[in-house]
C-alpha cells in the first residue's frame, strides 16, 4: 500500500492554476492503483487538512470542487504544512503500508516565520517516509540552505506527469 500526502500552498503568490494541474496528475496515477491512499492539506498562514489520507477514488469530488475554496491567508508558512502532512501519515499509518510519500508545494515568494529547515530535518528522521518539495516559482529560494535548495524541484508545466512517474 502507498500513502500520499499532498501540502499544497493555496494563497496569492502560488501559481493555482499549476497547483491544481499537480493535484491532477497526482491523482490519476495514484487512482490506477487500488493499494494507494492520498490526503490533501492546503496552507497558507495555517494549515488546513482538506482531506485525511483516504481511497484515492475518494479524491475525485475535490478535483471539480478545489476551485471553489478561497485562498488562505498569506503568508505561507510551509513547515506548518509539512508536520501537518506528518502527522496525517502518522496517525493514520496502516502496517500494510510498504511507502509513505509527502509532496509539499510552494511559491517561496517570502522568506516563512517558521523554520522550513528544522521542518525539513523532522522529516527526513522519520523512517520509511520519502519526501519531495516543489516550487510553483521559475527559481528555486535563495534563502533556504544550499544542501536543502537542492532537493527543490521547479515544477512546469510540461514535467509534472515526469515528476511525478519517477516518485509514484
């Protein structure tokens, strides 16, 4: 079984429109496998868990509603959405689960309150998680970590479907 936690920035400085496509291709690939489970957290300022780690089917309501859901408050605060998504998998965690993958999205338009460092340290002491950040922006954030701006994918829209192959 893989379970899937999407935290996707919802505010004024993501890219929706390319946000939305992720979510998308996400959930095409991971609904062709019936031993898969995805959840959603949207984030702003705060975190807002949209959908808890369920049947990927289940996610398909979401795909025609998410356009309705207003943006949150800015600015985005990354970290909080990364230990929401955590405690998501964790709390839910199944022990047929063979893999638990965390995909954050981010507009890093402004420097966050709250580390996204020592977020990013918490998640990679987790056992058996994998994680992947991806920036809706055409730069990678030049105030994050060298050893951690690295691991920042730039998301376009012709790559997401090869993004997302090689992670599902």
């Amino acid at each position: 079984m893989i379970d899937i936690v999407l935290a996707l920035e919802w505010t004024k400085s993501s890219d929706l429109e390319l946000t939305i496509e992720f979510l998308q291709n996400t959930y095409a690939l991971v609904s062709k496998n019936q031993f898969a489970r995805m959840g959603v957290v949207l984030y702003g300022k705060e975190p807002l868990p949209l959908i808890d780690l369920v049947e990927a089917s289940a996610v398909d309501k979401l795909l025609s509603d998410i356009r309705n859901i207003p943006l949150l408050q800015h600015p985005a605060e990354p970290a909080l959405a990364l230990y929401e998504a955590i405690e998501m998998l964790e709390d839910l965690y199944e022990p047929i689960s063979s893999r638990r993958i965390l995909l954050l999205t981010a507009s890093f338009s402004s420097r966050p309150k709250i580390s996204l460092e020592d977020a990013i340290v918490y998640v990679r002491s987790i056992d058996n998680l994998n994680y992947y950040i991806f920036t809706t922006s055409s730069r990678r954030p030049r105030w994050l970590l060298n050893n951690i701006a690295k691991e920042v994918s730039i998301l376009r829209k012709g790559s997401l479907i090869k993004y997302l192959r090689k992670i599902i």
